[in-house]
C-alpha cells in the first residue's frame, strides 16, 4: 500500500486513475480533444497567463508560498527516480517518454495538445506567470500532479532555472507525410546534428522566421530529449518537426518540389544573392562535419555566409538564423 506522503494530488477529479489525459476541460464542463490541429498549424497563444486559479491557490502557489504537505519529500523516491531516469537517452527509447521542464515550455506543450503522463510541482519555486499558468493547464486537462519538496525537485530539474513544474509527457511522432505545406514553403534540414541544444536552437529561430518544418536526416540524438525542449523555449512544440534518413529526406522534398539551397564553407556565393522567395530548404550539416556529399549535385544551389576573422563558419544554429531570416528578408 502507498504511504499517504507519495499519493498524487488530484487537481481535478476523476472516475479513473488518468481519466481526461490529453482532452481539455471547456468552461462548460464538456471535455474536447487536445488533438484537433492539423500538422502545421501553430496554436493559438493561451490567454490569461498569470493569473491565480484554484488549481495554483490549492498547491499553495498563489503567494509563492509553500503547501503545508510536501507529498514527497526524498529525491531517493521511487516515482522521482523513475521520472529522472528519463535523462538518459536509453530509457526515453525505450519507454517513449520525456520530460518537460519549465512553466514556458510546459505551458506550449499543452498549448500543442501534447499528452501528459504525470506532473510534479514544486510549490515553493513556482514564482513566474508562465509557471502558475502552467498549473492551471495541468489541471484542466486532468493530470495527474505530485507535490515534491526542492531537494525532490531539483533530481528531476534541467539546467539552472528552476521554476517548480515539470511533466513526463509521450514524445509526439510526426512523420514526414504527415507534414503540411503551404504553397511556397520554408524549411530546415539538418544532417546529423547531435547536440540538442542545437536542435533547440535552431527551433527557436525557425519558429521566430515563420519556417514551416524542421526535419533531421540521419539524427545523432533523439528529437525530444529535454535539453532540446528547453533550449526550444517549447517551440519544438509549434514548429512540424519529423526525422528520416537523408535518401527519404531527399525523396521527400522532392515530392514536395522544393528547392534545395545548402550551407558550405566553400559555396560559390553569398545567401542574398540567390533567390530564396520560393519553396525552399535550407541544408546544414553536423558541427564537427558540415555536409555530406549526399547534398551536392545540379539539383543543390550551394552558398557560403562570409567570415571576416579566423574562423571558417558558424555555429549550425547561427547559421541556420541567418539563412532563414535573410530568406525572411527576401519575403517581405
């Protein structure tokens, strides 16, 4: 039997254990699915970020206060140990799952419809609008969320910011045909990018130019391991994002008929002499190894972002921000 300091706390009740996971809570009481919007289609920015529900003032997080139960309070517990476990690589493959940390990125998550495993809050770090909000999100959708202490808290954490909330959510899985263009399409391959806080990165910038996709070919790491999330600032959740390997990567594109423009050290050419105003895609490769040859050819327009010092190229994430914001540019 549990002990009564490991039960969850219920922020909405339920008949079963995960009734309402991944539907949301309308004002008038009727439940509608989180899964509604279409491939491509950014979410509507939640309303109301900040304010104090009952949900936030029942955990104790409406003056930054603690709750008066921390309902678990060992970061040797067996359910803390679990979720963390879910930082290493091995264990998301295996399980499907990973974690969410921060109000910001947690709160576009939902925002995306994502599917909530369980959550744990830490109410005594719960202290920004983005946090409290998130809360209140967690609520609506019925998820299951554990009050721990700060020592509990920090196991699980990512990185230097803490802001009390974090979530086991199952990754989403787009595949490439699921991926919805408009007519003149902008997008972003990577080849082999291993380290997430590229990925995230170049999610961020990608969201911020109005690029349409992201999609890794070959990839070094998986697309949702929480250092990715984070550096995203969770738009990993709005932006389409979909892996394969390069000759379906290729082959899609193809389809697609989208014109292929690619980051070299030795390109002919500047980005903003060649026309980026159509169906796009912008290529770069690893950080340690640019491109493969698999991106060369008559049907690749190969182009070269000028250095003035020492070094020979950019970061792939800077990079990446310049190609798409001059292609940007060029749009208008």
């Amino acid at each position: 039997m549990r002990q009564a300091h490991d039960r969850p706390t219920r922020l909405r009740p339920a008949d079963r254990p995960h009734a309402g996971l991944g539907r949301r809570t309308t004002r008038s009481g009727s439940r509608t699915s989180l899964r509604t919007r279409a491939v491509g289609e950014r979410p509507a920015r939640a309303e109301g970020r900040g304010r104090v529900g009952p949900a936030a003032r029942r955990l104790g997080v409406a003056h930054h206060g603690p709750v008066t139960e921390i309902r678990i309070a060992s970061p040797a517990n067996p359910r803390v140990k679990a979720a963390a476990r879910l930082r290493d690589r091995r264990e998301r493959e295996r399980t499907g799952l990973t974690l969410v940390d921060g109000g910001r990125e947690l709160r576009r998550a939902l925002d995306a419809g994502v599917a909530v495993e369980e959550a744990y809050v830490c109410p005594a770090l719960v202290r920004t609008p983005d946090a409290r909000a998130a809360v209140e999100m967690l609520a609506a959708v019925g998820a299951t969320v554990t009050s721990v202490s700060q020592t509990a808290f920090a196991k699980l954490a990512f990185g230097e910011r803490l802001d009390g909330v974090l979530a086991v959510i199952r990754a989403p899985a787009t595949p490439l045909a699921r991926i919805l263009l408009p007519e003149r399409p902008l997008i972003v391959v990577l080849e082999g990018v291993e380290k997430p806080g590229n990925v995230g990165a170049v999610l961020r910038s990608a969201d911020g130019a109005g690029a349409n996709a992201l999609v890794i070919a070959d990839p070094r790491t998986d697309l949702f391991n929480p250092n990715a999330i984070r550096a995203s600032i969770g738009t990993i959740f709005t932006v389409p994002l979909a892996a394969a390997s390069t000759p379906e990567v290729r082959s899609w594109l193809a389809s697609q008929r989208v014109r292929l423009v690619s980051a070299r050290v030795d390109g002919p050419t500047a980005p903003w002499n060649v026309d980026l105003t159509g169906a796009v895609a912008v290529v770069l490769g690893s950080e340690a190894e640019g491109l493969s040859g698999r991106w060369a050819g008559d049907d690749v327009t190969a182009v070269r972002i000028p250095m003035r010092g020492i070094a020979d190229s950019l970061n792939v994430s800077v990079a990446a921000a310049v190609l798409l914001y001059e292609a940007r540019r060029q749009r208008g």
